[in-house]
C-alpha cells in the first residue's frame, strides 16, 4: 500500500484463490468491522504509541504489546487509548441503528436507519485510514502498519484454524478447505452437499475462530454460495444465500457486467451464460450460447445498439497524453456540427467501424447514427478479440481449462463472416473517387458521362434523336387535331 506522499507499506492479505467451478456449497465467513475492532482490541492509538526506548523499559513486559509490523503500543490497563474509546462509541451506534432497521417498518424510516448505520460504518472505517495519509491532519503510519500486519496475521490464522479443526479425524464429513480469503473475510469448502450444513458450519466456525481471538474482534457467519464460480483475485460469481430454502440473488464481483466502457453486448453475454452456469447449472448450454453469438458477431447479425461503447469526455485532446478513441470522435463531430457535438462532462457514444489493416484505434471509433446513416461497416473482428474474448475466456477458463481458447474462440462458428471494405481510415483516408465512362466503363480525368472515344461513335446517331425529339411537338399536336375531327 502507497500512502498519498509515496511511502510504502503493506496492505490487506489476499489469500491465493484455488480456481475452479464448485458445485458444492462454498460458506463465507467476514470480520464485523475488522480494522476497527483490531484498533480498540489492541489499544492502538496515538496516545499509546510507545516511541521511545526509555519509556518501553521503564515498564513491564505485560503492560505493552508488540504489533506483527514491529511497533509498540501499551495495554489499556495502563493508558486507555482515545481512538479505542471513538470507536467503541461509533461501533455501539452503529448496532442500535442496525437493530431499529430490523424492527422497522415503514419504508421512509428504514432508508434513514440504513443511511445512518452505514454513515457510522464509513466514520468508523475512516479513523484507520486518515492514519495512513501522510499529507492528512493526523498521520501515524505506525497505527495503520499496525492495523493491516494485524489483519494480515487474522486471515492466516483463520484459515489454519478452520482447516485444522474441521477434520475427517475430528468427526466432520469431510476436510474443510479455505479457497479464497481477501482482507476481512474467507470462502471455505466444508465438502458438504446441502446449503443448511454448510450453514451450520459455518457458524459454528465463526464462533470458533472468533473464540481465538480478543474481543470486540468478531468472525461471523455471513452466507453461502451454491454453486460458485472462482475466477481469480476479486473475480468471482455465485448464487447467494441466506436461507437454506432460497436463494436470494446471483451475486457477481469483478466480472464485466455493469461497466460502461464495455458494450451492452458484454453484460448481456456475461450475463446469460452465467445464469445458465450457476442457476440453469448447464455448462454445455452456456458455451453453445457464447458460440452462437459469438457466430451472430461475425456475421453482422447483432443490432447496433449492442455495441456502443460509451466515455465521459474529461479533458481536451490536448490534456490527454495518448490519443483517445472518444476524444478524436468529439473533435470530428465538432467539426461538422459545433451544434449537437458533445462538451467537456458528457458521455461521448461510438462505435468501431471496419478499416484499413493497421489503422490505429481511436481512428476507428464513429458516431453510430453517422454510420447508420451512411452505412458503414462495423470491425466486428475488433469487438470479438477487445471485448468478448477476454471475459468469456476468464468464466469459461475454470470449468473447460486449457480447451477454453480453442472451444470458444477456433471452429465453425467462427469461419463464416460477411468480409467488407472500408471506406474510412488508413490508406481509404487518401483514397477519391473518380469519374467512369458510362459506356466503356474506362476513367475519364475530366468530368464527363461519356468519354471522347463512345462520345465520337455515337455522335452521327445522337443527330438524328435530336431530329426526332424536336419532331415530337408537332406529331403531337396533328394527333390531337386529328382525333378532334373524328
């Protein structure tokens, strides 16, 4: 971790995630309020830092600890610590307020209540983090090395303890297993096959774990995951419970579904084939949906609209120190209309269009109503490789391993696509058009319909058309008179 003046310090644990596609319940066991509670558990304050070396052998070794990043700090029963007192105070806060939201009814109240336990959440969080910003009013890096060497030495501890207590050899059904842990909580394999004994489990291991450490340090039981989908770090996907009878939602972290830098066709893709994994529990149907639209891609067959990506315009052109795909656009449609161009604050909506090979990004992108209008091609091929590859290679990657690349990305569906020719970009871009004969169909270099040569051929004949066309009056008016007298 970077403090805001550049000194460095280690952050939160991240337990190496085991990847795969469970299909057996994974219970998840969180820390209420981590830091702060490691703060009031161990007196860790500005008032009990100890910094000299005379003041730490003046007392006893039982009235001061030692913390895992290497500082002391005395015990409360020899000076209680003030930011211990804050916490405790903003923490019982934030219990009551937790406590009325359950009891309340009204649904005006239970915004306000909700509001306020997680205002009080935020302020207790915060006390930890103005100690670690240097350029703040109140930095003590000793207090928030502390604090996270604490929390590192926590998540070890409890993934050793679990998987040391919940044995075959100590009468459980089978080894638990911790798959993933990150900062405050872990994801454990009970190797059990319904979601209520996971549950059990669980919190009898919250209770277990918790036991091991000082109080107010509490590890709760907070749900299960039936079946779980472990991309890699802060990627993962599951189907959430709380009650063993039914789930309460598909929760996803990390994966590509609601980013607007992707297009619409990304989280609708991720989407799909992740209800038909994790709630459809069919494999073989999420991959022969990715396949298909992956075919529809290519082919041309997907709407428009699918595949707008979308920017906030931040800067000018000239701020940004690399050329950007929705800031060169902003300038072009500034170009043809100042009117309805986008401003400094806007999202700016494109689309990338098929170009000449090797025609650079951000030259490609175009306003989707000027390619409408003009019909122009979009580089399909670019949506496939930046947009939906790497996504649906990280979901697929657990379940199909070293097959993903060449089950999803190689094969039939991927062979037939409408190959266009563009009209903008690269080489196109110093490309004019010039006049034909209408005739022979040979370049005339001047404008003309006709070239000299057709033109020399069919000038005795354009003579007598003449002739006649001027002729055309006169019939006409004999005819009329003619068919008067009759």
């Amino acid at each position: 971790m970077r403090t805001e003046v550049g000194e460095d310090y280690t952050g939160a644990t991240v337990i190496e995630p085991l990847k795969g596609f469970y299909n057996r319940p994974i219970a998840t066991l969180d820390f209420a309020s981590l830091y702060p509670s490691i703060m009031i558990a161990y007196n860790l304050c500005y008032t009990s830092l100890i910094l000299s070396e005379d003041v730490r052998s003046s007392l006893k070794p039982n009235e001061y600890i030692k913390t895992p990043s290497g500082h002391y700090f005395v015990k409360k029963e020899v000076r209680r610590g003030l930011l211990p007192d804050i916490l405790e105070d903003l923490l019982n806060a934030r219990k009551r307020a937790k406590a009325d939201l359950k009891k309340e009814t009204d649904p005006f109240v239970r915004q306000v209540l909700d509001g306020r336990q997680l205002a009080l959440k935020i302020s207790a969080n915060s006390v930890y983090g103005f100690t670690g910003a240097q350029v703040g009013k109140l930095p003590c890096l000793e207090i928030s090395q502390s604090v996270t060497a604490f929390g590192r030495l926590m998540i070890d501890r409890t993934k050793s303890e679990v998987e040391a207590k919940f044995t075959e050899a100590n009468g459980y059904p089978a080894d638990a297993k911790v798959i993933y842990g990150d900062t405050d909580s872990v994801m454990v394999s009970f190797g059990v096959d319904s979601v209520a004994d996971a549950m059990a489990l669980g919190r009898e291991g919250a209770e277990y774990v918790s036991s091991r450490f000082p109080p107010p340090i509490k590890l709760e039981f907070e749900k299960v995951y039936y079946p779980y989908l472990l991309i890699s770090k802060k990627r993962y996907a599951g189907i959430y419970y709380t009650k063993p009878e039914i789930y309460d939602k598909m929760d996803c972290k990390g994966i590509e579904t609601v980013r607007r830098d992707n297009c619409p066709l990304v989280a609708k893709v991720l989407s799909t084939c992740l209800q038909k994994l994790l709630i459809d529990r069919n494999p073989d149907a999420a991959l022969e949906y990715a396949k298909q639209v992956i075919s529809d891609l290519l082919c041309n067959r997907v709407d428009i609209s699918q595949l707008i990506i979308s920017k906030e315009l931040t800067k000018t052109d000239k701020e940004y120190s690399a050329k950007q795909a929705h800031v060169e656009l902003a300038m072009r449609m500034k170009k043809r209309d100042p009117g309805s161009a986008p401003h400094l604050g806007d999202r700016v909506p494109y689309v990338i269009i098929a170009a000449g090979r090797g025609t650079a990004a951000y030259m490609k992108a175009e306003d989707p109503l000027y390619v409408l209008e003009n019909s122009i091609p979009i580089d399909t091929q670019y949506y496939l490789s930046n947009q939906l590859a790497k996504p649906l290679e990280r979901i697929f990657e657990p379940i199909l391993g070293e097959k993903t690349e060449s089950l999803l990305l190689r094969g039939d569906h991927t062979r037939t696509k409408t190959v266009v020719h563009s009209k903008t970009g690269g080489l196109m871009a110093f490309v004019t058009k010039r006049n034909t004969c209408l005739s022979c169909k040979s370049l005339i270099p001047y404008k003309a319909a006709i070239c000299k040569y057709c033109n020399a051929e069919i000038e005795p004949s354009r003579g007598k058309v003449w002739t006649l066309v001027d002729a055309v009056p006169t019939l006409s008016r004999k005819s009329t008179r003619r068919s008067t007298l009759y």
